[in-house]
C-alpha cells in the first residue's frame, strides 16, 4: 500500500538540496551582474571587445559610454594595423572579487545540481513528480491550468511535489534545458576548459557566443526565480517555507 501523506511530502535530500542551489543561484546572480557591469556588451562569434560592433549593449554602468577614446597608437611598427585605445574616462573594473564569488558559486550549482539530477533520475522523482504526461499537454488541459494560477480563487497549491502542469513543464525546462545551458557555456568561456574541450568552442560558434548565451541562459533562471517567489507568496508563504524546509 502507498503511504500517502508521505508522497505529500518533500523528500529530504530534495529540501536540502533546494536551499543549496537557492543559495549558489541568488550568488551566481549578484556576482554575474558585477561582471557585466564591466563590459555591458554582449558579442556573436569567437571575439568582442569595445571596438567591435556588438550585438546587445546594456547600459548598466559607465562603461557602456560611447566615444571617450584617447588617440589610438600601434602596438607594433611593423604591423599599424594592431592597435591599442584607453578610455578617458574612469571605468567600472572592480570585478576581480565577483569572478572569484562567482566560480566558487558555481561549484555550488555543479556539484549540488548533479547530486540533485542523479538522485532525481534514480529515484524516480522526476518521472513521477516533474514529467508532464502527454495527456496533459492538451490545450483545454494547459488554459485551465494556467487560469487557475493566477486566478485569486484558484485551487490551493499542494505542501509536496503533486506539481501541477506549468509548474511540471517550469521545472522540467530548467532542470534540463536552462540549468545546463547555462553550466557548459560558462565552462566553453574558461580558455582552461576550451583548450581542453574544444569542442565546446565548435557546439556554441565560440567564445563570445557562448557568454551570450550564458546570460540568456542566467535570464531565463531569473525570470523562474521571480515567478516561482511570487507563487510561494501567493499560494502561503509560511506554509511553503516550513513544507520545503522542515517537510511538515
């Protein structure tokens, strides 16, 4: 016989587990936000830098400034081509501590999320709690859902993993498509990791394209964070705290 209440329940290791992750994510968010603000601007391809045409530029500090170039010097006689430009104006370059923070954080989101992925494919929790059935991929059956949660008198959010159809297919594609996007291209940017996987290089059309997609990666986690807090709030805040913390 099935114990009920206890599939009501949020398994340990998936409560301990979460706030790690919660932690490494709120971490890798802050400390990533730091690093752009150094260079605002994202690239298509294996190069980029201030004096290349960019493909997203967000003007979130002072280093989006346009012009302000001191006189352009060749670095080589021999090649004038080959040169070298300094701002006039002081830069936002105190990012050395958010690179640190944010690789020690995503050791955090690594190891934590592949005991998490592990334990979920072993266990069963994700083909009996995160995988949307075919059957509930129906039109009718997606509205309804999604009526129901932003609805003010919806149907009450459950304490356990009895995951309704968004929050299945909301989980699903972070577990499997965002997180991971977001951990092999950050991988395919350190020059350590690239040189000895080069196909990394290949399978994200390079360095640069690859930090590109690593941010749409980091904005697709951000938007999940944002509407999975406002749901919590929503649906009892005090009660889905104390569910996934202490499972009661």
């Amino acid at each position: 016989m099935v114990d009920e209440t206890r599939e009501s329940v949020h398994a340990r290791w998936v409560r301990v587990t979460h706030w790690i992750l919660s932690a490494s994510v709120l971490t890798l968010a802050f400390s990533g936000f730091v690093i752009l603000m150094a260079h605002p601007r994202l690239y298509w391809g294996d190069a980029g830098n201030d004096l290349t045409p960019a493909l997203i530029e967000l003007p979130i500090s002072r280093n989006f400034r346009h012009g302000g170039w001191a006189d352009r010097t060749s670095i080589s006689e021999n090649d004038p081509g080959v040169i070298s430009a300094s701002r006039t104006f002081d830069t936002f370059n105190q990012n050395g501590w958010g690179r640190s923070l944010h690789f020690f954080a995503a050791w955090g989101l690594v190891l934590v999320g592949s005991v998490y992925l592990i334990a979920g494919i072993l266990g069963g929790h994700f083909q009996a709690h995160l995988r949307p059935r075919l059957r509930e991929l129906s039109p009718p059956l997606v509205w309804r859902d999604l009526v129901d949660h932003w609805s003010p008198k919806g149907r009450p959010a459950p304490r356990g993993p009895n995951y309704g159809l968004l929050q299945k297919c909301a989980y699903s594609a972070v577990v499997f498509l965002a997180a991971p996007l977001a951990v092999l291209t950050g991988l395919t940017m350190s020059p350590r990791v690239s040189a000895a996987f080069p196909f990394l290089l290949r399978v994200f059309d390079g360095a640069q394209s690859a930090r590109t997609l690593h941010f749409a990666a980091f904005l697709v986690l951000l938007l999940f964070a944002i509407v999975h807090v406002v749901m919590v709030i929503r649906s009892g805040f005090r009660r889905q705290i104390r569910a996934m913390t202490f499972g009661e």
